[in-house]
C-alpha cells in the first residue's frame, strides 16, 4: 500500500477490498433509490404506429418502441396512444418508501438469524432482477410492486452493507466506511441522470439499469460475512478461511477479533447483571426517553427536508438532467465528514448542520416564490439537502454512542421508525414532487427546531459506549453552547473519568435496587 493512501485512508486489505464492493453495491442502489424523479417525469406511451396495430385485423406486429413523452391530454397522440396512468405512477415513490419502511422492520431480524452476507446477496439478485421484470412489462401496476419490492431490498442492502463496512474496521476507522458509502451513493445520483439522458425509452432505460447490476453480481459473492456474527453465531471454520489469508490480513484480522472479543466480552457481563431486568424498564428513565424523542424528531425532520428536496429536482426550473447531476454532486463533500468530526464533537455539528439547512431551505422558499431565479433556488435547496444528509450520517453514529448496550437496538429502531415515517408522509403530501407551500414551511422549521432540541443531548466524542443507563446517566450534562461541553479525550478532567471498580460498584447496587423493586 502507498504511504499516502495509508494516511489518507487508514484500512487494511481486507477492510479496502470490502469497501470498494460495497461501495459498487451502493452505487448501483443509488439508481433504483431515486428511479421515480423520472418515471414521474414522464409517463410511458406507445402509439398505434409504433407497435404496428392493425385496426381492421387486431394483429400486432414486431416493431415495438417504447418512447417517454410528456403527458399532454390534449393532445392527439395523447388520444390514438396506449399510456401508463401516469397518477398511479406516481404513487411510485410512496410505495418506495412503504417498502423501506417494511425493510426496516425485518433486516435486522434475518441479517441476525441467517447473517449479513447471505441477506445482502440474496437481495442484490433480486434488486438486480427487478428493473429487468419493469422493462418487459410496463404496466402501472407492476411497477408499483416493483417500486414496493425494490424498497426493502434497498433497505436491506443499506443495512448490511454499512454494518459489514464498520463491523470489518478497526475502532479508530469506523468512521470511514459510512463516509465511503455515502460518497458512492453521491456518484451513482450523478450517473443516474446521465443513464436516463442517454436512455431513448423506458424499456432501454430500465435494462440500463439492471444488466450493468447482473454483470457485478459474481463479484459479491467474495463478500465476507460479518466477524462480530460469525463469534456469536462459534462460525470458526469460516474465521479460519479469512485468518489464513496474506500475512497482512492475518495481523489485520488478529487486531480486528482481538477488538471484537473484547466488545462482546464486556457486552455479555453487561447482559448478565441485568438480564433479569425488564428492557422496558429502562425505557422508564427520563434520560433514554429524552435522547429518544429528540433523535427521533431530528430523524424526522431530515427525511422530510431531505426527500422533499431530492424528489423535487425536476420542478427547480432547470433542466432536470443536470439538476439530478447537481443533485448528487451536493452530496459528495460527505467524503471530507471524517476530518470534520476529528476536529469538532457530533453535538456541535448536527447543531450546525440543522441551523444551515434550516436557513437554507427558508431562503430557498422565499426566493422561489418572489423570484424567478432557478439557478439561485436549486442552489439553496441543494445547500439544504447536502447540510441534511450531514446531518443523518453524523446522526448515524451518534445515536449510537447515546443508547445504552442493552437496549441500543431497539432506541435505533424507533429513530428509524420516525426517518421512515417521514419520508412516507413527504411522498403522499407531494407525490408527483411539487411540495406545497404550507409542506415546505414546515419543512423549513423542523431543522431549527431540531437544532434547539438537540442543544439538549451530551457529546459524546472521546467517551466510552454506554452499557447500561446509569452509564448514560454518567456522561457529561449538556451545557447552553454546543462547543462548550466538548473537549478532546485526552483533556477530559479526571472527574468524568471514575474508577473501574467504584464504577462497577455503582452498577452491582442499582441493580440489586432494580431487582429488589421487581421482586416486591
């Protein structure tokens, strides 16, 4: 490996060569994730002449053309042509997001059952598969199956391949797996609109879409499962095959299952001090129930502003080919997340991030409805939309370090619950994506409120995860300035930072407490 792309981006072999697989998985889901800013766009007609109909005999012939034309009902194509309704289509993107919504609430329990790799693969078939089925049959309803269909493998796709890409890092490069994806996810909105541009109709279009899928999917297949499921799960003969690799992978995955012993290790003491205490016990505590509902409102807000923007490009006034390509581009800073949060805490950047997307977007508003200036709207709103998506990949991570151990799974689930829910609520209020007024000025104030709600929350950055609440009762209070609660690890007074055995101490009596309670 080259000295500087070690100081750039410090991975190991294993970790790179999974990374740039993931990265090519996410970038072709990036595809089918915005299809609908187009099939909403136009709608798919074929005229008698282009299929070779014979009114007097009924005998169709071979000459078949797909074409996009715009809708016009006025129209005499309009008239003597066969179109796909274009108002059930679009109700594309809704279906998009009930299908993400139905991926969310059943990923986790198959990747924890049957594991990552397997899920992760058996949905890049069907993803890949699927625009294929949408290019044969252009029918209004079938693509919103598809559109249903293709939303849980999104889903699934984009939870297996971030855990894979952070369970595969070592602690100190979690951070750059997530920063990755997201930048290949940007690229592939770039691609999308020159694929469409370049696509004459709706049958090349889609088949556009799946056979450059088709072709990669032998080069999944060397994607390996998960380390921390393969320890749970006493996989060792699949351990064995990634252990007896180059003598740098070898050392790569000593250090890596050295990490993660130590993880589930001090994560198992956790679970037997307080497996006898019911989970929504410790949903009882005013702290969990705080971080819950402000992440939960902070989740909310981004899908509203984020989705809103991002299905909406075609109507800035531009051509919206190159808004989808600007679109993507205002995506790609994300890469550079990874210094930003070396030099400055979570809480202080999601404040920042929520207070510019929040002015951006009300100035966006207020430009597109006093002035006809298209470039200057799509700036604003493509501004809002990248502070946005800082803002949930930050979020990501912090929510993380917020929960506890023992209950981080499900406080997770509930913030994912509140993202999907707005991204749901933002495709039945504008399905075709012209937002409303009064949409977009809740949208615009949900960032800002978001970012006061959030001035409630610790930092967390140089503090050890939580395992239990009271260790989430043990990190540092709040203070008014988002900056002022934060220092670097090595400058924490020696205050916050307790013995292991009066800390431990601590733990045994609150749960005896907790169970003296339970039993009387």
């Amino acid at each position: 490996m080259h000295p500087l792309t070690g100081r750039c981006f410090p991975m190991g072999t294993i970790q790179r060569n999974v990374c740039w697989k993931l990265s090519l998985i996410i970038f072709f889901t990036a595809f089918l994730f915005f299809l609908d800013v187009f099939s909403t766009y136009h709608s798919l007609c074929i005229t008698e002449n282009d299929i070779g109909l014979d009114v007097s005999n009924q005998k169709p012939q071979v000459n078949v053309s797909h074409n996009f034309w715009s809708v016009d009902p006025s129209s005499e194509d309009k008239k003597n042509s066969t179109c796909m309704d274009i108002d059930v289509m679009a109700y594309g993107q809704t279906m998009f997001m009930i299908g993400l919504l139905i991926g969310s609430a059943f990923s986790g329990v198959l990747s924890d059952r049957y594991g990552k790799r397997i899920l992760l693969l058996g949905c890049c078939c069907v993803q890949a598969t699927v625009p294929l089925a949408t290019a044969l049959l252009p029918y209004s309803v079938f693509y919103l199956v598809a559109r249903c269909v293709t939303g849980i493998t999104c889903c699934a796709i984009h939870m297996c391949s971030f855990s894979l890409g952070v369970e595969w890092s070592l602690p100190k490069n979690r951070i750059w797996p997530p920063a990755l994806l997201a930048f290949s996810f940007s690229v592939g909105m770039m691609c999308l609109s020159a694929v469409a541009y370049a696509s004459p109709g709706w049958m090349q279009f889609h088949l556009a879409l799946s056979f450059p899928q088709i072709l990669c999917l032998p080069l999944y297949f060397s994607i390996p499962e998960s380390p921390r499921w393969l320890l749970l799960n006493q996989r060792i003969d699949l351990a064995e095959v990634y252990h007896a690799r180059s003598p740098e992978d070898k050392h790569y995955f000593d250090q890596l299952l050295g990490s993660l012993e130590n993880e589930i290790q001090t994560a198992n003491i956790k679970k037997n001090q307080t497996e006898q205490i019911s989970h929504w016990a410790h949903f009882k505590s005013p702290t969990i129930i705080l971080r819950v509902l402000v992440m939960g409102f902070i989740g909310l807000a981004s899908a509203l502003t984020y989705y809103s923007i991002s299905f909406s490009v075609g109507h800035f006034g531009v051509n919206i080919y190159l808004a989808q390509f600007f679109s993507g581009l205002s995506e790609a800073p994300s890469l550079v997340l990874p210094f930003l949060l070396s030099r400055t805490g979570r809480r202080p950047f999601t404040v920042m991030s929520l207070l510019l997307s929040g002015i951006a977007s009300l100035t966006f508003l207020l430009v597109s409805t006093f002035c006809d200036l298209p470039a200057l709207v799509m700036t604003l709103a493509l501004t809002a939309k990248l502070c946005m998506q800082s803002t949930s990949c930050v979020c990501e991570l912090y929510r993380v370090e917020l929960f506890p151990t023992v209950i981080r799974q499900k406080c997770c689930g509930v913030v994912n619950l509140c993202h999907r829910i707005g991204s749901i609520v933002n495709a039945l209020v504008a399905p075709r994506g012209e937002i409303p007024l009064a949409a977009m000025i809740c949208y615009s104030s949900g960032p800002f409120l978001g970012a006061a709600l959030c001035l409630l929350l610790p930092e967390t950055s140089g503090i050890p995860l939580p395992d239990t609440v009271l260790d989430c009762e043990k990190q540092p209070r709040p203070q008014c300035l988002p900056c002022s609660s934060w220092c670097p690890p090595d400058e924490i007074p020696d205050g916050k930072n307790p013995e292991v055995k009066e800390k431990a101490a601590v733990e045994m009596e609150f749960t005896k407490d907790a169970l003296s309670k339970d039993t009387a």
